[in-house]
C-alpha cells in the first residue's frame, strides 16, 4: 500500500508539469499584447515598455515560463493585468465560497444518489424502482444552468424571493449568520447536485443489483437476517465500492459545473472570477487558474484512487 | 422469445408475422416506451435542424418592437422576446445551430480521436507512450474548464486555428445554411471537438490494443502489408462499430457543451440563436421581471434534446443486454421458489 501511494504520487509530477506546460504554451500563443491590453489609454512607446519589463514579456519564452512555475512554487500565481490585484488575495476571498458550494454539493448529491439508488435496486419493477430511474434520467439530461435559471424566475414570479446577493463582498460566512448563508447556497448546490446524484445513483442501482446476487446474501437471508441487516450491512459496504470511483470522476464535473452555477446564482467564487478573467481576457489569471482547477481535480481523483484500495482490500496494486 | 428457430419453409407462409420487421418494431416499441420518446425527441431534433426554414412560422431575426415581450398566444405559440422576435422560431432555429456544432464536433473529434488512438494502439512502445501521455495532461483538465481554455484560444478574432479555418478550408463566408457567421460555429465545433477527440483516442486505442493480437493481424503481416494498409483494412474495420456508438454518446455531450460556452458568454455570439446563449443575458433579466417565456423555451428544447438521448441510449443498452435490467435476477427478500 505504502508503495502503491508513493508510485502514485510519483506519477503526478510529470503529469502536473505537462499540464503547466501545455497551459502556458496555450495561453501563449495567443495573439495580442497583455501590455497593450494594461495600459489602455495612456499608450505611450515608453509606458509600453516599461510595463513590458515589469510584466516580464521582454523575457524569452522558457525564461517566462519557468518564472511563472518557480512563482507558483512559492505560493505567488501572478497578478491580473487590470488593476493588478494578485491572484493569492482573490483566491483567498473566494476559495471559501466555492470550497462551502462544492461541499454542500456533494453532501447533496450523496444524499438524494445513493438511498433511491437503493431502494431501486431491492424493489426492481416497481413503482419506487420505475420513479427512481425516470428522476435519474431526467436529473441527468436538465442541464444545471437551465435549472437555476427557472429556479430564480419562478421563485421571483411566484414567491417574490431572490437569492441572497452580495456583490463583490464575497458572501457571509456560515459562523457568522448560518441562516442567510444556507440561503445563499441552498439552491446552488441542489441545482448543482441533482445531476451528480443522477450518477451516482444509476451507478449504486447497477453495483446493487449485482452484489444482491452474490452467495454470501443468499447465505445471509439463510441465516434468517432482517432486509435491513443484509441491505445495509451486507450489501450496501460491498456495493458503494464501485461508487466512490465514480465519485472521483464527478469531481471533474463539480468544478466545472461551480462555474457554471456561480455565474447563474451571482455568487462570488473561484469559477466567476475564472469567467470574468476570460471575457476580459486576462491571460494570467485565466493561465493560473486553469492550472489550479487541474490540480485540483488531479488530486481528488488521486485521493479518491487511494480510498479505493483502502476500501476494497481484495485490490492489490502490484 | 426463440426468434431464430428454424422454421421449414413451407410453414413460413402460416405465420407471416414472425419475420416481418415492422412488427418487431413494433413489439420493442411497446416493451420500451421511453425508448420511443427518446426517439421522438431525437428526431423532432433531427427534423427542425433540417426543416428550419421551412417550419418556423417567422424569421428568427424578425425584430418587431410593437410586439415585444408579448406572452405566448396563437400568433406566437412561445411568445416574443425583448426585440419582438418570435421565441418558437428562435427555438426551432437553435436546433439547427445544436445540430450543426454537435455534428461538426463529433465528426471532427471522432476523426482526429480514431486516428491517434489506432496509431498510439497500433505501434505501442515510444508512440503509444507519447500520445498517452499527452492524453493524460489534458484529461487531468476538468471538461468545462479544458473547453473554456480552448475556446478563449481559438475563439480568439485573430487566432492562428480561426485565421486557418477561415483562409485553408473551404469554409463559407459570412451567411451559410441561415448562420450568420458561419466561423464562429464552426470554431466552437472545432473546440468542442478538441476535447472530443482526446476521449476518443483513449477508448479507440484500447479497442486497438485487442484486436492486433488477433492472428489475423499477423497473417496479414506475414503476407507483406505495410502498416498502414494493416490499420487502414484490418483494424480500423473493426473498431468502425465501437467508434459510431462513441458518436453517438458523444452527440448529446457535444451539444451540451455548446449550449454550456455559450450560456457563459463565450460561446455562439449575440444575435445567433443559440439555446444556451438564450437563456443568459437580457433574457434571463427579462425572466426575473415575469417574462419567462424566451428563456423557458430553449432551455425546455435543449433538456428535451438530451433527455431524448439519454433515454434512447437507455433503451438500446437494455435491448442489447437484458442482464441489466431491472427485473431480472436482482430484487431483495430472501429468494423464493421459482422467483
């Protein structure tokens, strides 16, 4: 096991330094002068180059980049081009918002995957299985924004309320007013979490379905068990295995959809700001940022790999 | 149900039915409805993308003030929106642009994706080793953010990929098929299909894998064929089936993707009618003030859309393997005599 991790961990450098790579090489050869695009009005030869130096595009190309992956390495993502604000005190203003959304997210998803996936899968045919896997079919095909968007209309249409807004604020903090910020992400993350339970669960219906005709359940209903004593003890642990794999997948699908909803419900996380840097194009934020959210997502997915052969014993990596 | 029992030729005539490809249709229409509404969905899709022109009571860029913001009737079945264009035949509209940035994805992702996966599958070693690895660094992008990341590279006005679609491919200028600006869709497709083709060329080049090992490989090597006749016609034949149903899913994903770039503004531009860029903007402004019809619309299209997908690929995975479906096997309670 200890091999396993340390072989793992091993393998994520090259790839993280591919990725660092391939986004700066992306976001490089795009045309256009980020001095250019700083100065704004007061052009000048002069100005022009001395915001060239300061921003260290008067460097060759490697020389950039390895500044660039050294200042990461201290802790220093750049600043924007506007306004000239780090990336690091942004990201600590916002990292809260998207970490509490994408918890909560999960939370969600976990909850409204795994108990319908269940009773579907020990009352197949039924009424319970059929609504089960036609709300999973639907969650999976309503794309989130669309849903967020009708949530916001007809819930000012009809009930008056608005989401909680905050401007550049952020939002409050759960400590300090828990109701106003459960109100500010409640409908975030259930928007968010409906399609992730939809996943997660056709995937614990399908292991389910396939562990409750393994022979240990046979034996266990022999020995006179209780259905909840074989359901939830017997087959429950066996079958989630499969599940957290598919957890780790939809960690990919959880950034990428906290920007999408961040953008529907206006809050002020990591995936508006991304957004908000592309449509002004602010490269190096866009750059530093896209290399955050793949690390991120590189990381989960290894956690969640370890957790695996953590969880199911009968994997050995060799 | 013994359909392939043989039947003397002469007892054929008493029961046409048996072999008669309608009514077989039929029988797994009725054993499947949500298959069937999947597949209604798919081809209502399939139909407006084509018909669009044809069908839409106005033009989707008919601006009209005097009615503006007026609530669905019979002269506008969805309502009009803000300018007074009519919200059905922006929607049917929507359909064509769904239609063609998912095909021109999907066409150029799985094209591009079967090419590097058979040769990465093929030659192994260093090859197989470089090209997976690259595969690797970009499947460790999170999806929205990798197409994100993309199309503010390509989509850019004067970017090396656009200035190359526009200058070396026979692409259309300015108005094609209705789209006004025909680039920019087809920029977006070719992003989507981007990342459309990394996922490709994993799942191809481990089918690739599989099937070089078959003897059949060997005797064609042993005959003198060159490498490229090899894949050419003795692998890619068989991973062509793999590779359609891979279209196939990918369709859905493709046209989600538009609609997802495009709804965070950087997708299909303004006055295109675009299901996802419909829903954001003005619009969604508009809907906060009670005119929900231009954004409850297009959304409602494009959930159908992949609700329809979904459901028809639900369908054909139960009909090509009954084992997993519900009823069979499975179930709780302690098993009883003959259930």
């Amino acid at each position: 096991m200890r091999d396993y991790i340390i072989r793992r961990l091993l393998l994520i450098a090259p790839i993280m330094l591919g990725v660092s790579f391939l986004t700066y090489a992306t976001f490089n050869i795009i045309p256009g002068d980020a001095a250019v695009l700083t100065c704004q009005f007061n052009c000048t030869p002069e100005t022009l180059h001395d915001i060239r130096h300061e921003l260290g595009l008067d460097q060759p190309f490697y020389e950039q980049y390895g500044n660039w992956l050294g200042g990461i390495f201290q802790g220093d993502f750049g600043k924007s081009f506007f306004g000239g604000l780090p990336v690091t005190t942004e990201l600590g203003r916002r990292l809260p918002v998207t970490g509490e959304l994408m918890i909560m997210t999960m939370f969600f998803a976990l909850i409204l995957g795994i108990p319908p996936g269940v009773l579907s899968a020990i009352r197949p045919g039924t009424v319970v299985d059929w609504i089960a896997r036609f709300t999973s079919v639907l969650w999976l095909s309503v794309p989130s924004f669309y849903l967020g968007i009708l949530i916001i209309a007809f819930g000012v249409i009809w009930f008056g309320w608005t989401p909680p807004q905050f401007g550049v604020r952020g939002t409050v903090s759960f400590f300090h007013d828990p109701w106003l910020n459960l109100q500010t992400f409640f409908f975030p993350a259930i928007v968010l979490a409906v399609g992730i339970s939809a996943v997660i669960m056709r995937l614990t219906r399908s292991s389910m379905l396939e562990v409750m005709r393994n022979d240990y359940i046979r034996t266990a209903w022999s020995k006179g068990l209780r259905e909840r004593t074989v359901v939830w003890r017997h087959a429950l642990k066996n079958a989630l295995i499969p599940v957290t794999t598919i957890i780790g997948l939809q960690i990919g699908a959880l950034i990428g959809g906290a920007v999408i909803i961040e953008s529907v419900f206006k809050l002020n996380g990591v995936g508006v700001y991304v957004l908000e840097a592309i449509l002004r194009r602010d490269l190096l934020v866009v750059q530093s940022m896209v290399l955050i959210f793949a690390a991120t997502y590189v990381l989960a997915n290894l956690l969640v790999d370890l957790g695996y052969a953590w969880l199911d014993p009968r994997i050995r990596y060799g | 149900m013994a359909r392939e029992v043989a039947v003397p030729l002469e007892l054929e005539e008493e029961r046409p039915e048996r072999g008669r490809p309608l009514r077989r249709i039929l029988l797994l229409a009725r054993q499947h409805p949500l298959g069937v509404f999947g597949l209604l969905c798919v081809g209502l899709l399939f139909f407006c993308g084509l018909f669009a022109e044809v069908i839409s009571p106005y033009d989707w860029n008919d601006i009209d003030f005097a009615h503006a913001k007026e609530a669905p009737s019979f002269a506008h079945p969805f309502g009009t929106d803000r300018l007074g264009r009519d919200v059905l035949s922006r929607t049917i509209f929507g359909a064509r642009i769904s239609l063609l940035v998912g095909l021109v994805a999907v066409t150029f992702g799985i094209t591009v994706g079967t090419f590097f996966g058979v040769i990465s599958g093929y030659f192994g070693k260093f090859v197989d080793s470089v090209i997976q690895r690259c595969v690797d660094v970009v499947l460790a992008f999170p999806p929205i953010v990798l197409l994100l990341a993309i199309i503010t590279v390509i989509g850019d006005e004067d970017s090396a990929v656009r200035k190359f679609l526009a200058n070396s491919t026979p692409m259309p200028e300015g108005t094609f098929l209705g789209v006004p600006v025909f680039l920019d869709i087809f920029v977006i497709a070719v992003g989507i299909g981007i990342a459309v083709s990394v996922g490709t060329a994993r799942v191809v080049r481990g089918a690739v894998l599989a099937i070089k090992e078959n003897v059949y490989i060997e005797a064609a090597r042993a005959m003198g064929a060159s490498d490229a006749r090899i894949m050419r016609k003795h692998i890619f034949p068989n991973v062509a089936a793999l590779v359609v149903v891979l279209g196939s899913v990918f369709l859905p994903i493709a046209i989600l993707a538009e609609a997802a770039i495009s709804f965070l503004g950087v997708g299909v531009p303004d006055p295109t009618p675009s299901w996802g860029a419909d829903l954001t903007g003005p619009n969604r402004e508009d809907a906060l003030r009670g005119v929900w019809w231009p954004v409850f619309f297009p959304g409602l299209a494009l959930s159908l859309v992949v609700l329809g997908f979904n459901l028809l690929g639900d369908a054909f995975r139960d009909i090509s393997d009954p084992r997993l479906r519900g009823g069979l096997g499975g179930g709780s309670g302690p098993p009883r005599g003959g259930l």
